[in-house]
C-alpha cells in the first residue's frame, strides 16, 4: 500500500526546514568569513522561511506562537546589543531570525554554544594571526588573507551558525525520524 503524496510531503516538511534552516546558517557563516558582511536579504530570507514552513514543518498555532514571541524578544535584546556595540548589525539579524527558528526549548543551549564556538574561533584567529604576522600574509585565498590581517574583526558568523546547527536537534519541528 502506496501513501497518499500529501501525507508523504507532510512527512518530508521537517526534512525541508532542515535543510533550510542549514543552508541558512551555512551561506551566513560563508558570507561572513568572505566579507565580513551579514547579508539583510539573507537575515529576511531566515526570518521568512521560518514564518511560512513553521507550520507545514510540523509546529502547532500555539508553538509557532512562541516561537514568535521568543523571536521578538530575541530580537530586542539583539538590537540593544548591536547598539551598544557588542557586535555587529548582520549578526544581531541573524540572531534574532535565530530566536524564530530555536524557539525556548533550543535556545539555552544555542547561547552557550555560539558563546563558546566564538571564543574557539576568535583563539583560532589570533592564533592565525600571530602567525601570519611572523610567517606573512597568505596570498591566496583572499578571504584568508583579508581575515588573517591583523585588527580584522571575527566573522561571528561562524560561531553562529555552529549554535544553530548544535541546538537545532532540541527544537520542536525537528526532525524526529528519518524519511527512508
């Protein structure tokens, strides 16, 4: 007994905002390590995924409720940090669209891992750093030479979507079986 094709794209919805939520994080953190630059399209694009596959993905009209209101709430807390110059305005973005897809139940965990991813990572880069001011510059890519440059700024980018992808398995439209 084949199953109905709308009972099996409802099945594969989590799948779908997976791979969304993914390539989201995935084009942020390579977008900011390239330019050091955020995109406001990407940070929409994240926002609005979120808002129309919540539902399909599985969320009830309560939850995604809440998860509206966390991302609101995350969102003020985010804008007052780029304000008072904790970080920058792409990264306040992408944490807000953040507090959207986590919601409460990932959201802990999210701020504890992007904590400690950014710490790793700025430790990565000056490390690197010390290095090419001893050893030079790299020429090649020209990515790695523009981060390596002393005074660059961290892509917390990066540490942001490790966050995500680590707290993402706590969310309430996670995907709890495989399709196959």
């Amino acid at each position: 007994m084949t199953a109905d094709p709308i009972t099996t794209l409802l099945a594969l919805m989590p799948w779908l905002g997976l791979a969304v939520f993914s390539g989201y994080l995935a084009a942020a953190a390579l977008g900011d390590v390239q330019h050091f630059i955020i995109k406001d399209r990407l940070n929409l694009f994240g926002f609005v995924a979120f808002v129309v596959l919540a539902l399909p993905m599985g969320l009830s009209l309560g939850e995604w409720g809440i998860h509206m209101g966390v991302g609101l709430a995350v969102a003020a807390l985010a804008i007052g940090a780029f304000a008072l110059g904790a970080f920058g305005g792409g990264d306040a973005k992408m944490i807000a669209a953040m507090g959207f897809w986590l919601g409460p139940p990932a959201l802990l965990t999210f701020f504890i891992v992007t904590t400690l991813a950014g710490g790793v990572l700025s430790l990565v880069l000056l490390t690197g750093r010390f290095a090419a001011r001893k050893l030079g510059l790299p020429r090649r890519p020209r990515w790695l030479r523009k981060i390596m440059r002393r005074g660059s700024g961290v892509p917390y980018g990066v540490a942001l979507a490790v966050g995500g992808l680590v707290a993402a398995p706590l969310t309430a439209w996670y995907p709890q079986s495989s399709p196959f």
